[in-house]
C-alpha cells in the first residue's frame, strides 16, 4: 500500500495533494497542510520528543512546530522499513537580526523554558554531556565576549552589534557562572540533578530555528530535545548570533 494511502488511513486525511521532497513529502489536505518527514531516530526517542510537545502544551506554551499523531495516539508511522513523523506546516519567515527582535527572542526561549521543566515521562530521552566540550566552549565564549565589550567594534554589523552590548554583561555573567560550574569537580553531580529535574531543552536553538509565523515567533526542529540545563539553549542561541 502507498505511503499517501497509509497516511490517510492511519491520520484519518482527506489528502488532496503529496508532493515528494528530499526525505519528506509535503501533504495539502482541505483543512491544513503536513510534512511527513523520515525520520533517523528510534521509537523511544520520538516518543520522548512528543511527551516534550505535549508538556509544553499542558503548561500553555504552543508556538512549536508541532507532531501530529495517528488516530490511535502513536506519534510515528512504519513504512518500508523507516519511520516517519507527520508534523505541522506553516508558514515561515526568517527573524530579523536586530534589538528589538534579538530582545523578543529571549524572552521567547524564556517562556520556553519555563513551561519545559518537570517532564513526567523520560523515557527515551537523551542527555549529551560533554564536560571537556563544554569547558572549552564556555572558555571560548567568555573570551569572545570580553573582546566584543572591549571593542564592539569587532562586530560590524551595527544591529547585530547593539543586540549584543545590550546584553553583553548579563551574558559575561552567564559564561562565568558555567565556567565555575564546569571547573567544579560537583560538575557531575549538577548533571545528575538536571536529569532528575527532568527539564529538558531545545537542544539545538540556534537563531534559525526560531522563525516568524503571522506575526507570532514559533520554534520549529524540535527533534534534538534533550534533558539539560537551559544555559546549553541560550549558550547556542547566542553564538548564533556572532
């Protein structure tokens, strides 16, 4: 049986039109439209992932580029041998680089944060510590910041530029605080106390994957969520910046 025909069954779709991209087929219906994107993961870690989706909706937080699930609640679908997730498609602009959006970015990933902790279920989540990594990037990022304050000038995009300075100190603040945690022998234990926090983070939140959508930001690839602390997001969001 075709793909097309195995979703519309499983989803419960009047499917109108599939398109086949790269890995994925875009899927228009009467009422919205869907990618359905192959998948590398197993079926523990997408579920993990939709827990994550469904958390943050309990706690109100739902500008997310969302999973869709089947009409009996699983969050993937088998086909010839590879899984497959449906997900929402919308429309996406690029957020511009400078204060005032940069300024409503964070708050952004603030909220984010604030509705992702004390997940109930872990099961298949992953957690990359990277203590020897993450060292080096918080020494990396302490450096680059302390040069950008001394002269700002390094950065010659001026919205890029005052986006940063306007925040410089907060954020020198942050990687020292890291650095600290990270010099600290108690370092593992902090990890472990993050994992039983069940908080878990983006992952990968870079500028790129916050986008603009009706006037609305929305996060979108949420296929790298992981237990962590929120530092790694903001950590990733701002060198994304430089």
């Amino acid at each position: 049986m075709a793909l097309k025909n195995i979703i519309s069954i499983q989803y419960g779709m009047n499917i109108k039109n599939m398109k086949q991209l790269k890995n994925e087929f875009l899927i228009k219906t009467t009422k919205a439209e869907y990618i359905a994107k192959k998948i590398k993961l197993s079926p523990a870690e997408i579920v993990f992932i939709y827990h994550c989706q469904e958390h943050l909706k309990e706690n109100k937080f739902v500008s997310f580029e969302k999973i869709v699930s089947t009409k009996d609640g699983c969050p993937y679908l088998r086909f010839d041998k590879s899984l497959y997730v449906l997900i929402e498609h919308f429309k996406k602009e690029p957020v511009e680089i400078n204060e005032k959006k940069i300024s409503n970015c964070i708050e952004f990933i603030n909220t984010f944060h604030a509705a992702s902790t004390n997940i109930l279920s872990t099961i298949g989540a992953r957690y990359k510590a990277s203590y020897a990594k993450d060292r080096i990037a918080a020494r990396n990022m302490y450096s680059v910041f302390t040069k950008i304050k001394q002269n700002p000038d390094l950065i010659k995009n001026e919205k890029v530029r005052n986006s940063i300075l306007r925040t410089i100190d907060k954020n020198i603040e942050h990687v020292e605080k890291a650095m600290k945690i990270l010099e600290d022998d108690k370092y593992l234990s902090l990890i472990r106390r993050s994992m039983q926090e069940n908080r878990f983070v983006h992952g990968k939140l870079t500028i790129h994957n916050i986008v603009k959508s009706y006037n609305k930001l929305r996060l979108i690839n949420l296929f790298d969520v992981e237990l962590n602390i929120r530092e790694k997001d903001i950590a990733t969001f701002v060198k994304s910046l430089l």
